[in-house]
C-alpha cells in the first residue's frame, strides 16, 4: 500500500491480545505461540494464510467504503406470490428497524426473487451492499442473472476473478468477505447452511467484520443451523421471516 493511501486508511492490529491470548484480527483465530511464530518476537496466522500473511509486527490497514449516489436499479418484470411478498416486504421492514433476519425457506422457493426488493430499496438510499455465498458455481449463477436484472454495476469475487472494483452491489463467495472491514449497509448471506460456510468460526468472523456498525445481515437457508438458532435466541435484533413453502402453505 502506498503512503498516500496510508494516510487516508484506519490502521488496525494484524493480531492483538485478548484476555493472555493472541488473535487474528482478520479471521479471529487463535495463535498457536508455539507452532505459528516467525521468530521468537513475530508471530503469523495459519488460519488465513491463503490471503496474504498476517504477522504481529505489522499493521492493517482499511479503506473507507465509497460513498454511492443512490439510484433505482431494478430492471426485474417479474411478480412475485403473495407469500413471496410478504417475506420481501418483511425483509425490507427488518433493514428499516435495524434487525438482522432470517428467511428460512425451502430449496427452490425464489429466495432470490425474494431479496431483489430490499437490495434494490437499499441501493436506491446510496448503501454499499454484498450478497455472499460459500459456493462459487452458485456466485457466478447469481451475478449473470443480477447483471441482467440490476442496471448498476455489479462486482464478481472468488478465487478465479478479476479484481475487485467498488460498486454499490457486490456479489462473492464467503470466504472473499474476509478481505472487507466495516464495507457494507446490507449483507445478504446466502445457503448458510452449506459448506464451507456452516459451522466455520473464521467465515463467521469474516461476516461480523465485514458488516458496518449499523448495517443488517440476512441470511438465507434451506435448513437452519446451530449458529442461526443461537443468535436468534440471544440477540433481541433478530426477526424471522419465514415460508415453509412455496406452494401455498404459510
């Protein structure tokens, strides 16, 4: 990173201390001080070490996200049911209020119609928003057919992609969220409930990190998990927007 970049970027500790123990900033795992050291001073993350080495005696550095004129997006002439709308408009009244949500919905129920309108609402108020899936197969589904139904420019990022470029719509595999901090309004996970995402604490983290303070996650499965129940329990922010299924039973 250049200096002048440095200047307008918020420094953060590659790996900090927490209660006696060192972490990773990035992906919030923690350090093996005996295995994961350079030298008897440095230590590194193994958890991550895919995206670039993270060491102790050396700094992040983050970006403000990009302010973006808001705009009407959606191209989309399709309809949706009555339930399918209710769960929409659901969805839209959650990011209103401040709560995170959850649709649990069956495979083939239109979860993606479903979402179209509150990533459109929130890209017409000028919000930074990312749909993330653990899948790449399914990444590359959904950016052709958001690029034919958004008119905004969309970016497309998995291990096999271009460059990222800033664009009030992103579309990505999970696993590139770690990349971001503090980047978006509205954060759309996607089969929540597949692998690799399931179950792993490091892709967890990289969604905290990546949503701003007051943004909304929503999350979006075929089968609830363990980590979905435990933050609804806890987390009095939480909604559940919910269809059974898509042929008329709510």
């Amino acid at each position: 990173m250049t200096n002048d970049l440095k200047e307008i970027a918020q420094e953060l500790p590659a790996i900090e201390k927490q209660n006696g123990r060192y972490q990773c900033f990035r992906c919030g795992s923690l350090i093996d001080q005996k295995l994961w050291k350079l030298s008897e001073e440095v230590l590194y993350c193994r958890a991550c070490i895919q995206l670039g080495r993270i060491r102790s005696d050396q700094k992040l550095y983050a970006i403000a996200q990009q302010n973006f004129e808001g705009q009407e997006v959606l191209n989309w002439k399709g309809t949706l049911t009555s339930y399918q709308q209710e769960v929409s408009e659901g969805l839209i009244q959650a990011v209103k209020a401040g709560k995170h949500a959850l649709v649990h919905a069956v495979t083939g129920a239109g979860k993606t119609e479903m979402m179209y309108q509150v990533v459109a609402t929130a890209i017409k108020a000028g919000k930074a928003v990312c749909i993330a899936t653990p899948r790449i197969d399914v990444c590359i589904e959904l950016y052709g057919r958001m690029k034919d139904d958004f008119s905004c420019p969309i970016s497309l990022l998995h291990g096999e992609s271009e460059p990222y470029f800033r664009t009030p719509l992103v579309i990505a595999t999970t696993h590139q969220l770690l990349k971001f901090y503090q980047a978006f309004d509205l954060l759309i996970i996607d089969e929540v409930d597949a692998f690799p995402y399931v179950d792993n604490p490091i892709l967890y983290k990289a969604t905290q990190n990546a949503i701003k303070k007051e943004g909304n996650t929503l999350y979006l499965t075929a089968t609830s998990t363990d980590e979905l129940d435990k933050k609804v329990k806890k987390k009095k922010s939480f909604v559940i927007v919910f269809q059974e299924d898509f042929m008329g039973t709510h």
